[in-house]
C-alpha cells in the first residue's frame, strides 16, 4: 500500500513538473467546464435564428458575430464542445475496449490464433482511418449514434497492436506464471493479472486518440456524413461557414479554434502522460 502511494506521488510530481503537459490539462478542464455549464455560459440559444442579424461581425451584442442564418456563433462553439467532447470519448472509449480485448486475446494466446486476428488487424491497417470512417459512416448514414460507430470503428486496429505488444511483454513476467502455477484460468490471467499492468499504454494511446476521434468527426461532419444541422456541432459550422470564408472569415475562424485549441490540448496531456508513465523517459 505504501509503495502504491508513494508510486501515485511520484507519478503526480513527474506530471507537475512537465508544464506543457499541465497547460494542456487546464486547458482540457476549461473546455470540459465549459461543456458541462453550457446553458450558464452561452449567451443566445444556438439554434435559434435572427435573419435581421446574418452575418453580423463580432461585437458585445455577439462575441463571435453570427452566421448566415443569424445565429449566435459564440453560444454555438460552446454547446458544438457538448456535441464534440462527447463524440471523442465514447467513440474512444468503444475503440479501446474492443481493441482491448481483440489485443489481449490474440497477445495472450498466440499462435495461430494471433496470426489469424493480427492479419485481419493488418488489413484494416492498411486503410487509412478516415476513409474507413467515411465508409462506415456512408453505410450507416447520418446522425449522432451512427458518427461514434463509424470513428469507434476505424480506431480499434490501433488499440489491438497496442495492447497485444503490452501483453506478449507482461504474459512472460514471473507473477503471471506463478498465478497459472496457482490454478487461475485464462480469463482469470487476462483481466486480473496481465492487462492491469498493461494501462500505461492504453491511458496515453486513448488521450491522444480523443484528439483523432475529435478530428474526424468534425471532419465526417465537414462533408456532410457526420452531425446535422441545426445541432451545433464544430465541423458542420465549418461546412457551413465555407462559403463566407473570403467575406466573412468568423464563421469559420472560432470553431477552427476551438477544434485545434482541443486537440493541441489534448496533445499536450497526452505526450505528458506518456513521459511520466514510461520509464525511459525517467531523469
């Protein structure tokens, strides 16, 4: 327990001591703050339209101006974080917990077992990750629920070569084979004694991959496949506003900012994160 605490300090100090890394933290918490209070922070309701106002420039009446359909692009980026945010941790979190287990089956067992899932892995591999969302996405069709599977989808091969290197690592280790000498089965090894100790990797990996997941939505979104309008979402403003570009650079200027203020954000954390968890990266 002691060690546990003093393993937990040490971790935390490290952390600290990587400014960059708790920039992107504080940065990531204003955007997850402004998330959650979006209805306290917005000024206007974002759907709602006001023609008599398009294309208004920024001012005090509105922060970021307004779009083509009068409506308020500030309370828009702040409820398009809501809608972003929430895309990139659950399709996230869907990649890592199915490329978990596809790594950890195929690292564990080896064999032809691996050889036939790690060739699978390889083929979707060789697909770039945002043509095979646009194509998920393309067969699945519009809408929230269908834009997570498509980008969740796309992410899992990643996370499966991941966790099956940790795993191949940890499997070979001595508390791992006296728990198999104890009597304790696969499923027993696997999830209590193997991938425990595989986190660091999968933490830092899934950081970063909420940056990417963040990214192609708003992508996906871009061109017509992901969010919707009227839902305020980041990369369907950015559709929205590109026709105005050359006139009026707002509509497309603050939810640019706010996609690559994310992702930098979460950049930074990530890269933190993996300094202080990897061991060759200790001074």
């Amino acid at each position: 327990m002691e060690n546990s605490i003093s393993r937990s300090k040490d971790l935390r100090m490290r952390f600290v001591k990587n400014k960059m890394a708790v920039l992107g933290l504080l940065i990531l918490a204003l955007l997850v703050i402004m998330a959650i209070f979006a209805p306290v922070i917005a000024t206007h309701v974002p759907e709602k339209q006001d023609l008599a106002n398009r294309l208004a420039l920024p001012s005090a009446a509105h922060f970021f101006g307004t779009d083509n359909f009068g409506r308020d692009i500030f309370s828009n980026v702040v409820y398009g974080a809501r809608i972003s945010l929430f895309i990139g941790l659950a399709a996230t979190t869907i990649s890592v917990v199915i490329g978990t287990i596809i790594g950890a089956v195929a690292g564990f067992f080896g064999g032809q077992v691996d050889n036939v899932i790690m060739r699978i892995v390889d083929v979707f591999l060789s697909i770039p990750s945002l043509i095979l969302a646009i194509a998920i996405s393309a067969v699945l069709g519009n809408g929230i629920r269908n834009l997570i599977l498509a980008v969740s989808l796309s992410g899992i091969t990643g996370y499966a070569r991941i966790v099956r290197a940790s795993v191949l690592s940890v499997k070979e280790q001595e508390y791992v084979e006296a728990a198999q000498i104890g009597g304790a089965g696969n499923l027993r090894l696997i999830f209590r004694h193997i991938l425990p100790n595989c986190t660091g990797p999968i933490i830092v990996q899934a950081t970063l991959g909420v940056g990417t997941a963040i990214l192609q939505a708003a992508s996906l979104s871009f061109i017509g496949l992901g969010v919707q309008p009227p839902t305020p979402e980041w990369g369907g403003m950015l559709s929205a506003g590109r026709d105005y570009i050359r006139d009026f650079p707002h509509l497309t200027l603050f939810p640019g900012l706010a996609i690559a203020l994310t992702i930098f954000s979460l950049n930074l954390f990530g890269d933190g994160l993996r300094d202080t968890l990897d061991p060759k990266e200790r001074s």
